[in-house]
C-alpha cells in the first residue's frame, strides 16, 4: 500500500458536483483560488509533507490543474485530511468555516 495518495484541487471545489469530482460534503467545500501552490501551503500549514505533480485530473483531461502528492500519516484517513485541508483553506481565506 503507498504511503501517499493524491489530491486534485476538483475534490475540494464548491463548484464542482460530486460527479465532476467533489469529494468532501458541499458545505465544506471551498470557493475560489484552489491552485496547487495556495494547496501545498495549506499541507505544510497542517503539518504534512507534500509536493506538486503537474498531472491532469482523469475526470478533466483538459485542464492541466495539478495535484498534490502528500504523504500519509498513521491513522489518518484520506477524507480525514480533505476536510482538513477544505478547513485551512477556508481559514486562510477568511471565508466562514464550516460547522464539522
């Protein structure tokens, strides 16, 4: 089993219905600038390492968006860590957070 998995800036978009990718609830989903660089900062602010892949997200192969490779951390899942990054981001932006 990897030790990271990865994150499209799609799973974390308010705009997008789960369909297109959305994988967190949409009150805690995330407007505006979700550039990978404004998503690595938010990793690093949460403490976990991560870097920047310039790949497409399968789901929209025309956009070149990016993704994130972050490292895992023991008994922390990967919906775990989207809400926590959606929250950073939220946070860092000044928007209202989410009640969960």
């Amino acid at each position: 089993m990897p030790s990271y998995f990865y994150v499209y800036p799609s799973y974390l978009k308010k705009a997008a219905p789960r369909a297109e990718g959305r994988r967190i609830p949409l009150p805690s989903a995330v407007t505006g600038n979700l550039e990978p660089p404004r998503l690595l900062a938010a990793c690093k602010a949460l403490g976990y390492e991560a870097e920047l892949e310039e790949r497409h997200y399968p789901r929209e192969a025309w956009r070149n968006e990016g993704r994130l490779k972050v490292t895992k951390r023991e008994g922390v899942t990967k919906q775990e860590f989207l809400r926590a990054l959606a929250r950073e981001l939220q946070r860092t932006s000044g928007a209202p957070s989410p009640e969960r």
